[in-house]
C-alpha cells in the first residue's frame, strides 16, 4: 500500500513538471494565449518584467500594419521574388504567437489588392521594456505555397534545401531569424 501511494506522487509528480516543457514552442518560451497568469521573469537587478501577452503582441502588429497602411491604403511590402512592391490587406492576425530568441512572433493574412493571391506574411515583434514593436515582416506563403521553412533549431531555410534534407518544417510552422 505504501509503496503505491509513493508511485502514484512519483508518477504525478512527473506529470506535472513534464507538462510545463511542452508549453515551450520553437525553444522559446511559451506566450500564454488568454494572458494567463505566470511567474514575472527576473533581470539581472532581481526587479520583475511583465512578458507582453499574445493579445498585446498581436495588437502591436494589426497597429503596425494599419499605421504603414495609412499612407497608400494598403500594407505594401516588396517581394523579393518578383521585386514588385505588393500593395497587400490584412485579413486577420493569427492566434497564435511564439517566441525565439529576443523576438515574438505570428503570422497574419493578407491579400495581393491587386492579384487577389493569398499571403501569409511572418512578423517578428522586438519587446523593449514594454514598448513592443516590429522589426522585421517577410512573406512565408503566396497561395499556400511555402517559400521558406525551419529546422528543428528555428533557422530559415529555403524550401529547396528542406526538401533535399526531407526535413521540412521540423515539426514547426514559424520561428526565428
């Protein structure tokens, strides 16, 4: 009896601390999705920083894309394929957010005004004592179709490399630089 008692505090035990590493995508820390509630991270000082929820990550990107939108009425971005600038509209921010490294990031949709293809465009957001803003916004699809994707380390890679190395995506849909 005793010794069941014991195996089942192990066994929850293990439970529990293995349920926390897989709330981490891409090696990053996990961004709670509803703003949930966790332990503030430490500087070096000892004073507590509050991690930007996923609401305000995403909000820092539909007010970047709207504010560069303003000028043109559109969000235009210059693809490096075609070396046209696309005049794009946003169609929703995904709900999802990851971290890697320094950067948050997400995906949104848009669509070409004047092609009507499909993007879906990676924005890294850069969160300096609270200010939070975008540094960088590449074009990971047109139509569906990849351009790029990422090892299992978060890296970028071609997709005509991922597909010699028969490893694409690494089991990830977004990451890092």
């Amino acid at each position: 009896m005793k010794k069941t008692f014991i195996m089942a505090i192990a066994l929850s035990a293990l439970i529990w601390l293995t349920a926390g590493s897989y709330a981490a995508e891409h090696g990053g820390s996990a961004v709670h999705e509803h703003g949930g509630k966790s332990a503030p991270a430490k500087e070096h000082k000892g004073d507590s920083v509050k991690k930007p929820a996923a609401k305000e990550i995403r909000a820092a990107m539909k007010s970047y894309v709207e504010e560069k939108s303003k000028a043109t009425g559109a969000f235009d971005i210059k693809d490096p394929q075609t070396k046209k600038v696309r005049k794009l509209k946003l169609e929703r921010v995904h709900e999802r957010v990851g971290k890697t490294g320094d950067y948050y990031y997400s995906c949104a949709d848009f669509k070409d005004t004047e092609s009507g293809e499909k993007l879906d465009l990676d924005l890294d957001v850069q969160d300096k004592k609270g200010a939070l803003s975008v540094v960088d916004v590449r074009i990971h699809k047109v139509n569906g179709k990849e351009r790029y994707t990422y090892d299992a380390n978060d890296n970028r890679i071609p997709i005509s490399k991922a597909k010699e190395s028969k490893h694409e995506h690494g089991g990830k849909e977004h990451g890092g630089k």
